[in-house]
C-alpha cells in the first residue's frame, strides 16, 4: 500500500508558508462587465525569473454570458493538515469558482495543464437552490471540506 504524503504545497504553519517557494502562476478572473461574452479564467505567469512574467500565458472560456465571476478558491489548502482533519492527503488541484449573477459554480482542473484549466464540473442554479441558495460569493477550504459563502437564498432573495 502506498504511502500518502500531504500535498507539497501545504504548510503547518504561517512561518513555514511565508518561506515557501512563491508560485509560478495566478489565475484571475476576467468578465465582461456587460455581459455580452462569457467570464473566464486569465492565467498569469508571476515567475519573476520567466520571459513571459506578467504576461497572460493562459485562458479557460466559461461557457455562458453574465457569470460575474467573484472570490475564487481553491479545494483543499494547508487546513487539510489538521489534526482533525480527515483527508490530510488530498491534493490542491481544482478551483472552486463561483459566479455571482448567475448562481453557478465552477470546479476547474488546473493538474493535467496548469495554463489551461479545463472544467470538470457545474453546479447550476437549480442545484444549489436544492440545496436553500443563490448568489455564491466566496470559497474557503477548510479541513472537512469546502466553505461556500452566498449572498442569497434558494428564491433569489437575501440570504438569512
């Protein structure tokens, strides 16, 4: 049976993530403030010993108009390694994005091809009015899973 390791880019502790190597890439989100061509994620290159640093090196289209992309994040981050924590050995690979406006959720795989992140998974607007909400707005991992925070209820409505 294989050993499972912590993903190499989580960190016990705040020291030990500020000495950490610093990343090679950022995404960013990219929308149309009027709506009239899809969102989408902007891959940047932040290494500052790179010939493309500051330049765009990547794109990923969303497939639909009006999402407002909002705070983006990622599956699983360095809570992972708490002692509580049931999974110590899942792997920072998939952006959780939300759109605002239009109540959908991306998951994105940044593994296969970091500059290209490709989209495994929606989670419509009906789905997350199954489950009493709208307008997601934030994600945060956590050590049991990952936190969405919504702006509004399943009917559109503000959120309680």
């Amino acid at each position: 049976m294989p050993l499972w390791k912590p993903d190499p880019t989580f960190y016990p502790s705040p020291r030990q993530a500020v000495g950490a190597p610093a990343e090679k890439l950022a995404y960013v989100a990219a929308f149309d403030r009027s709506a009239e061509k899809p969102d989408a994620i902007a891959v940047l290159d932040v290494d500052e010993t790179s010939d493309s640093y500051g330049r765009v090196v990547g794109w990923t289209d969303l497939p639909y108009k009006g999402d407002e992309l909002h705070h983006f994040g990622w599956n699983a981050c360095s809570s992972a390694l708490c002692p509580s924590s049931p999974h110590p050995h899942v792997e920072r690979r998939y952006l959780i994005v939300p759109g605002l406006r239009s109540s959908r959720i991306y998951v994105l795989d940044t593994k296969d091809d970091p500059r290209a992140p490709s989209i495994v998974r929606t989670i419509e607007p009906a789905e997350l009015a199954r489950a009493g909400y709208s307008r997601p707005h934030t994600v945060h991992c956590g050590p049991e899973g990952i936190y969405v925070s919504n702006l509004g209820g399943a009917d559109g409505a503000e959120a309680r």
